[in-house]
C-alpha cells in the first residue's frame, strides 16, 4: 500500500464510496479477457494479452468495438457480442469470485456504497448475485450503459454521485484501471487504485496507475478501511 501525493485532489468529507465492479469487488477481468480476446479472434483479428489489457481494461464494450473499427477496420458485430456474453455468463458460473476481504470489509466501511461499471447492468447483476455481494449494493448499481461517454470520460461517476445525491468532491472512487482512475480524477472526486486482483500483473497495472498518481494505491482489500480513515483524517488535519 502506498499513499501518493495529489495537491489538487477534492477536500470535502467522504459521503460516498463508488466501486468500480469488474477487477474490483470480483475477480473477473482474466475471464473476461479471455474471452473478449477470443472472440476478437474470430473476426479475424490477432491482439497478445497484454495490448488486450493496456487498450481495453476498465472500458465499455462500445469503446473497445469502436477501437477494433479505428484501427482494425472491423468493430464487434452482434453475433460476437451475443457469443461473448453466453461465453462470460457461462465462466463466471463456474469461476468468478469475490476478490479476497470481500464482504467482510464492506460492512467495515460505515459510509453509503454504489458500484459504477462500464459493464451492462446484467453482468453487473449476475456479478455481485453469484459472489454474493449484491445485498451491499442492491439498487445503487450503475453502468455505462446509463451514460452518453464511458470510461475515461467522467459521465458515469458523476452519474452515479447524482444518483446518490452526494457532490462529485465528497465521493471516493475504488478503481483498478488505467482509465477509471481518469475518470474519477475527471469527475472531481478522489481515487484509490486497486491493485490486488489477479490480472494486475499480467496487465502491467501497477506502474500505469502510479504514473496517474491516485491518492493511494493498494493491493489488500482488507486495507480499505484504514484508507478511508487516513483520508478522513487528512481532511480534519487541513
């Protein structure tokens, strides 16, 4: 865990903590690229792991198709996205889980919580249901799908924060992605990057989200309370 200074970040109190889903609360980004790089692959398009983690980790599937059609020439079509979503649903039931501290660390929090994903609301539901995280965030889920611009642009967390009646500079972002961490620091509202699931290394995570320069990057779930404290307290010292 490491706290990283950021002389412009907000300095109102945390009334809201928004959860990034995918990467974050499950552990599901190497599931999910497996699969995203194999149906790639079916259009005829070879991308190595690791690109596939540095271009589309944290991003919308309209994102990433809109990405493959600028520089590929070929975005994803209906049947791939139909075939991708039967694939992942049918991994996700025999493999996903919570990533490690959760939910135990959810009820350590003590402040109001809400998940902002670029996932549909669908995966974000089945997500949560099958680790059994939904109870924490039941009616406070929100995706890119609600939005005009997914991640990196702001529109969804300040989406979310509207939707909970909580101004963007009191909100605190968990994130693990190069661009969900701009778009928090876009939305106005402090980050934490998150670093302990198991596609952070395979996707180089580390010394991108340092160079973004969060207000503290960690590894252990379990250590999530005690940042959120030391923030708390950092304002109160101000």
């Amino acid at each position: 865990m490491s706290a990283l200074p950021h002389p412009d970040r907000p300095q109102g109190p945390i009334d809201l903590i928004i959860f990034d889903c995918d990467g974050v609360l499950v552990d599901s980004e190497p599931l999910a690229m497996q699969v995203l790089v194999d149906a790639i692959a079916e259009q005829g398009i070879t991308i190595a792991p690791e690109d596939a983690y540095r271009d589309f980790l944290g991003r919308s599937l309209s994102s990433i198709s809109a990405s493959l059609h600028d520089n590929h020439g070929a975005p994803l079509g209906p049947s791939a996205l139909q075939s991708m979503r039967t694939n992942l649903y049918a991994l996700y039931r025999q493999s996903l889980r919570a990533n490690p501290g959760l939910p135990e660390v959810l009820d350590l929090l003590k402040t109001p919580c809400c998940v902002a994903s670029s996932s549909m609301p669908e995966r974000i539901h089945l997500s949560l249901e099958l680790t059994g995280l939904l109870p924490h965030f039941a009616g406070h889920i929100y995706s890119a799908s609600m939005v005009d611009n997914g991640k990196p642009a702001p529109d969804l967390f300040l989406y979310a924060a509207s939707q909970m009646h909580v101004a963007p500079a009191n909100c605190l972002v968990i994130e693990d992605s190069p661009a969900g961490i701009t778009a928090a620091q876009r939305a106005g509202m402090r980050v934490l990057g998150y670093v302990g699931g198991s596609h952070a290394t395979p996707g180089g995570l580390r010394p991108a989200i340092t160079a973004l320069h969060p207000d503290a990057i960690f590894d252990d779930m379990h250590a999530l309370p005690d940042l959120v404290r030391s923030l708390r307290t950092e304002k109160r010292a101000r």
